[in-house]
C-alpha cells in the first residue's frame, strides 16, 4: 500500500472518531445529599437492687419431703435436687431486643469433678413479673426477672459416686441478646 493510501485512511479514521464522540449515548443523572446523625447503641443487663436482691439460699428437696434450707458439705443421694430462686431487675434498652436467659461457666472444682456427668446444673422457671417467659424484649425493662437455678444429683447414679466430694463453682446467670 502506498504512503498516500495509509495517510488517507489514517485522516478518515481521525474524522469519524472525532464525529462519533458528538454523538455518543449520555444519561441524565441526579444526586442528593443524605444528611448523617447520631447513632447510639443500647444495653441489655441484669441487675440486683432494693427490690429485687439477687439469690436465695439453697435448698435441698429430695422428692420425699419439703425443700429445706441446704447446708454446705450435707452429703446428697441420687435424686437430690439443690435449687435456688434468683431475683433480677431487667435493664434492656434497644429497638428489637430480645434476650433469653441461661447459665454459662457452669464448674466444679475439686477430685471428683461433677461426680462423673452425674451433677448437673439448668436454669428454669423464667418469669417476667410473675408471668413464665421464654425470653424478655425491651418492653420488660424496669420488670423483675426471676429464675430457679438447680444441681440436680442424676438419679440414676450408681455405686461410684458414693463418698465422692466436690466444689461447685459460681454460676454465671447469662441474659444473651438475640434479634428478633
């Protein structure tokens, strides 16, 4: 190809790029500011106060009589029961809160452990103002909370956890948020 050919087609190319740009697709656009603000978290806690004291004394019910006073290092059988009523004034501030409650960190310290898997603690008998809940929302801030804590000795245990001794460690009463 000559010299004069390429020049000529290279010029003709030039011209329609430059003319195509005039005529390239454009969309009309827009934009608006969205002004910020504050943002401010809440908080969920369980608390002891005037009203509402935290736990009672332990009491032992063994199925055969009425629960009494539990004293530390009494000697329990199979099918002991040790339980507790806890007291709690709910502090729960949040849009959409919701929290259910439980025991974490549940220990025992000493030889003999949990008497080999036949101690075991729960939490039960959740109650917002006296009415059974399975959890509370922001609605109950300000309400009592009360639960039952209970070591319960399996019933079933045998021979092997005769003499046995242990510690049990503090509970930890766990309020845990959970979105609704």
């Amino acid at each position: 190809m000559k010299k004069t050919t390429k020049g000529a087609i290279a010029s003709g190319v030039g011209v329609v790029l430059l003319l195509g740009g005039a005529g390239t697709l454009a969309f009309w656009t827009d934009s608006e500011p969205i002004a910020g603000g504050p943002i401010n978290s809440g908080h969920l806690k369980i608390v002891t106060d005037a009203t509402n004291t935290g736990c009672g004394s332990w009491q032992l019910d063994s199925g055969e009589s009425a629960p009494t006073t539990y004293t530390a290092g009494d000697p329990l059988v199979p099918g002991d029961v040790l339980s507790r009523n806890c007291a709690f004034t709910v502090q729960a501030v949040g849009n959409h809160l919701r929290a259910t409650v439980g025991i974490t960190a549940v220990s025992f310290s000493g030889t003999d452990g949990d008497f080999g898997g036949k101690l075991d603690a729960s939490v039960s008998a959740l109650k917002i103002n006296g009415t059974p809940v399975s959890s509370f929302t922001e609605d109950d801030n300000g309400a009592s909370l009360t639960a039952d804590v209970t070591v319960t000795f399996d019933p079933g245990a045998l021979n092997g956890t005769e003499d046995l001794a242990t510690f049990l460690d503090s509970l930890t009463l766990t309020a845990t948020q959970v979105h609704a």
